[in-house]
C-alpha cells in the first residue's frame, strides 16, 4: 500500500503540533500545585502530567521541525540563493510573534504585583517570572540572549541556533550516503550523551558559573551551546528518518502498527521512569518513540483513535496557531494562576488541588487560543506570506534572476538569526560602561542615596562673588535607628537592596528573598562609632553533592567574616567593628561561595534563576560585649 499523499502528511503534522500545544499546557497548569504530599488527587495529577508529557511534546516539535525545515530546504535546492532564502524565512517566522508577545507579557507583568509567590503555589511556580522588567531586559528577551521574560522561549533560542548550522546539516543529508548520515547521526547522539550526563553538567555549570560575572548580561549563551549539543541530534532525525519509516510503514498497517505506535507512546512519555530522571538515556528512549509517532502517524493509513484525531479539523486549527499558542500560553497560565491563588482559600487548593488546576486549564485554554487565533492572522500569517515573497524582489526593480543588490529585508533577518552571536562581541562593547557602573560601589551608593537624601539642598544655589552658582554638598543621610530591622521579603527592603537580590516570595507564612547571582549588595546608613551587632536568617540552595556555601560578609570594601551557612533556615550572628564603619552610607557585600541554576543541578527544574541563599531577615542591633 503507497504511503499517504504529501498535502495529508503536512496536515497531520499540524495536528501533531495541536495535540502536542495541548499537551504542554495541561502540563504548566498541573505544576502551579506543589506535589510534595500524598492522596489520590496528587497521584492522579502525576498520572495526568505523565500522560500528558509536556517534553515529549516538545520533542515531537523538534522532531517535526528537523523535517519541515528539509522539506522547506527541497523546495528551492535548485536555486542558488536556497540558503539565503532559508534564513529570511526563518527569521519572518520565529521573531515578529516574539516580539509581539514580548510586549504583551511586559504589558501584564507590569499591570500587577508578581513578586511574592502565592503560599498555596509551587515552588516551580515561584520561579516562573524571575525577571525585573527593564529596557536591557526587555532587549535582552528580545534577541533571545536571555528568556528570563518567557522561559518556555527557550525553545526558540534552540530553533535559531540549529537553523544556523541546518543548511549544512541538509546538505550532508541529501547529498551523503547512507553510512555517512548514520556516521553523523551516531556522533550528534554521542556529544549529546558527553554533554548531557550529570558528571559533565556539573562541570559545565562550574564553568557557566566563572563565565557568568565576565559575561554579564550575555551569560545565557553556554545555556545555548549546552542545549544545542544536548538536542541537535534530534533535528537530524526528524531531516533523516522518512525515507526509514516509508520502507517500514506499509510493512506494518493495521493491528501490528497501531500496537507498535502506542507502545513508543508509552515508551516515550515514561523514559524519565526507567533511568530514575531525566538522563541523555531517557532523552534517547523519548526521542525514539517522538519519532516513531509523528513518521507513523503522517505515513499510515490505518484509522486508529490516535489517527482520527490528527484527520479532526479541530487539532489542524490548533496546529496552526500553535507556535503563537505557545508563545503566549506560559503568560496565561501564569496570569490566571496567580488571579485565583488571591481569591480562591489556600486551604482549598491545597485539600482540592485536583479542582483548582482543572479549573485552571478550563479558563487558560480558551483565553491562550483566542490570543494565539489573534497573533496568527495579525502577525504569523502576514509576515510569514510576505517573507515567501522577499527574495522574489530585488532593490533596483529588476526581475527576478537579474542583477541586482539584496533588498534590506533579507540583510535584517539573517542579521536577527544570527543574533546570539554577532550581538555578544557588540553587545558587550555597547553595555560595558553600564556593567561597570552597576558592579561598583559608587553606582549602588548612589541607587540607595536617591531615597534618602532631602533633594532641596542640592537644589539650592548659593551666589557667589563673581556671580558663580555653587551647590553646597548633600547632607549625609540620617542613620538608621538601634535596634533595626530589615525584612528582606519586605517591599520597604528594596531601597535598602540596589543590587544582587530576586523579587521577594512567600513560603510556610514567611517572606525572603533569594540572592541573585554570586554577590549581594545591601546599603544603609548605620550609627558610627559603635560596635553593631548583625544578627541574619537565611536558608542555603542546597542539591545533590552541593558544597558547603559560605558568605563572605564584607563592610565598606572590608571583609568582616566568612561564615558557613548550613542546610536550613538557621540564624547567624556577626559583629560589625566601629573602625569599618562610614560616616554615611555603609555598603554591606555578600559574596557566595557558589550560586547555580536549579535547571542545571535539579531534575525537572525549569527555574532559571542563579541561586545561592535565600535571605529572611537582617537586625542590626548595638553590641554589647
């Protein structure tokens, strides 16, 4: 029996994409409940999240996307500039919805407070957001440099960085023999068992860690290459597999092939069961039964369940606003999430979490999918038709094939596709001043000035003989009273905390904070000439075979003490002396002996953040010997 025709092979694999948007959405709305406890609801929350696997989702995408990309690539292998046209094309595609959403999440983030996380709510779900809204930010996300402002973006920081390599990838594809592609596959899976195992990871996150302060705003990019080496085999599958699967497929229509199709399902969705965690194993296993499913289900022509859904026109409509579905549903999720963590009673949630997360996805799915309906006529579809038809053109008017120069379109989006490595050099150069000024004393002595000094003064002009205008020198602030408090979790704290520290959460009836990056700031006009007594709370970011964290507590450019800070929230205790003190503002400094992602050091951690110690409360107090 001949496999199905090309135009039904394109339309399933729309489907798979919509069943596979659902997947993943279904997948963040379950993860906004904690799943540390026992009872049926939880387990079947965990059934629900294991069924509906929200990575073996994206594996499908990635998979789909290797092999939509070549079939894109065969379309203009005739034409010289194929590969030209390929980049223009994919920079139409993944960046004008980007950068629409962008906005949008900018736009609802800052419409309300997102700081603490709700106390019925996960951890996860604490982490989801981490990002302070700023310009550089903002830019940053923008170019796909960082996806603090969207972390389910981290799937387009992929997708641009193997649409870089991809056309070299196509070619050994179409034009290799057969042990030549199979000498390729085998070593793309074999960087990413050398790059994807815990002995490996750990080393690659010290090294991310030492990078992290040189490469300042830039500090995502090994998170890229990491990824890229760990999932750029699975593109090459999904370029390379259909030749397989059309020889396989007819010699098992019917019984036996819808058994096989539902056993790489199952095989798929547990993978991270057999190997205790997400593993390079488990990723092959999955990657595995991905392929086996989407090559299958575009070439077969048995009418099982799993077939007539990908046939329903509901799942096509769904696949083809999927990209923007996805682009927006994190955001969603997250707005509606935090909206009925306030009004709904934490105790409920927590006795009928099963209830409130079914609520969740029922309010989610349709707002995300009027939304994703709105960015695909209005952006996707537009931009999409209108990059087919930019190398079409030429600047000078002439026809096609003649002479001509490039119109500017294409220069724009190869440059855009090309970001995460031409704008680091440049980048760097544009922002150095400003990562100066933010890592040093004089910046952050001047963001905790700002709220405590009495402006008019400095407003004041004093006439001087010769008619010169002078400003007589700011009044140092007031110091602070003894004893004083400072709640970290607190908003009042901010003004006390210009750098190093995340927005605040709440957990177990208290608010903290946990410190960003490998340093902390914190600066307060404290009495001088006196010994003060610090006492502080705090609990260590602590995972498997981490080392002892130890704080070095440094005082106006002096360091005071180290201090081991042990698993748990503790209270500790140190002296400040009369000698380190300052007749103004103090600059307290917290240097950690390491801080690190729970993406890279915890299974099933999607927190980006870079943590090292999650901050209560500090008191500053008169010592008395």
């Amino acid at each position: 029996m001949p496999n199905t025709s090309p135009t039904d092979r394109i339309s399933r694999l729309e489907a798979f994409r919509g069943l596979g948007a659902i997947a993943v959405i279904v997948t963040h709305c379950f993860l906004v409940v904690p799943w540390d406890g026992q009872g049926a609801q939880l387990l079947l929350i965990k059934l629900v999240c294991l069924f509906l696997n929200g990575h073996t989702a994206l594996m499908i995408f990635f998979v789909i996307s290797g092999y939509v990309l070549g079939l894109s690539l065969d379309k203009g292998a005739s034409r010289p500039d194929n590969v030209s046209r390929f980049y223009v094309r994919r920079g139409f595609r993944i960046y004008p919805a980007h950068l629409v959403a962008l906005g949008f999440i900018a736009i609802a983030l800052s419409s309300f407070g997102h700081a603490v996380r709700p106390s019925a709510a996960s951890q996860m779900f604490g982490a989801w957001f981490p990002a302070t809204l700023s310009p550089i930010t903002g830019l940053f996300n923008a170019l796909l440099l960082r996806v603090d402002m969207n972390g389910v973006a981290w799937t387009l920081v992929l997708e641009v960085a193997i649409s870089l390599v991809f056309p070299l990838l196509y070619w050994t594809s179409r034009r290799s023999p057969g042990w030549v592609r199979a000498a390729i596959l085998v070593g793309l899976i074999g960087v990413s068992f050398a790059v994807g195992n815990r002995t490996t990871q750990a080393s690659v996150a010290v090294i991310t860690d030492y990078l992290k302060p040189l490469l300042g705003q830039f500090s995502y990019v090994p998170t890229i290459l990491n990824s890229l080496a760990l999932y750029g085999y699975v593109f090459y599958v999904g370029l390379t597999a259909e030749p397989a699967f059309k020889r396989l497929v007819p010699r098992i229509e019917g019984r036996w092939g819808t058994r096989l199709m539902w056993f790489a399902l199952f095989v798929a969705v547990t993978s991270n069961v057999y190997t205790g965690g997400f593993t390079p194993t488990s990723l092959f296993i999955e990657v595995c039964g991905a392929t086996f499913l989407v090559f299958y289900g575009i070439l077969t022509h048995t009418r099982n369940l799993l077939i007539k859904a990908l046939d329903h026109p509901f799942f096509k409509w769904l696949g083809a606003i999927s990209y923007s579905f996805y682009l927006y549903h994190f955001i969603i999720v997250y707005c509606i999430a935090t909206a009925l963590f306030r009004v709904v009673d934490p105790m409920l949630i927590g006795r009928d979490p099963l209830l409130f997360v079914s609520a969740l996805t029922l309010f989610a799915f349709p707002v995300t999918a009027a939304l994703g309906t709105a960015s695909y006529h209005l952006v996707e579809a537009p931009l999409i038709s209108y990059s087919k038809r930019v190398p079409m053109r030429r600047s000078t008017g002439v026809a096609d094939g003649a002479p001509g120069r490039l119109p500017a379109e294409r220069t724009v989006f190869s440059l855009l596709l090309l970001a995460p490595w031409i704008v680091v050099p440049v980048g760097i150069a544009l922002v150095a001043p400003y990562l100066y000024l933010r890592n040093t004393h004089v910046h952050a002595a001047g963001l905790a000035l700002a709220p405590l000094v009495d402006p008019a003064p400095a407003a004041a002009g004093v006439r001087k003989a010769g008619g010169v205008s002078h400003n007589p020198p700011l009044r140092p602030p007031a110091p602070v009273p003894l004893p004083f408090h400072l709640a970290i979790g607190d908003s009042a704290a901010r003004r006390w905390t210009p750098s190093g520290w995340y927005d605040a959460e709440a957990a177990g009836g208290a608010t903290f904070a946990w410190s960003e990056g490998e340093q902390s700031m914190l600066t307060v006009p404290l009495p001088s000439g006196r010994n003060i007594r610090l006492d502080f709370e705090a609990l260590p970011f602590v995972f498997p075979r981490s080392p002892p964290q130890v704080v070095t507590i440094e005082l106006n450019g002096t360091v005071i003490e180290r201090v081991r800070v042990r698993p748990g929230r503790q209270k500790y205790s140190v002296v400040l002396p009369a000698r380190a003190l300052r007749a103004s503002v103090d600059t307290l400094e917290f240097d950690y002996a390491y801080a690190r992602s729970p993406r890279e050091v915890l299974e099933n951690s999607v927190d980006v953040r870079t943590l090292a110690v999650a901050w209560y409360s500090l008191e500053f107090s008169e010592w008395k010997p």
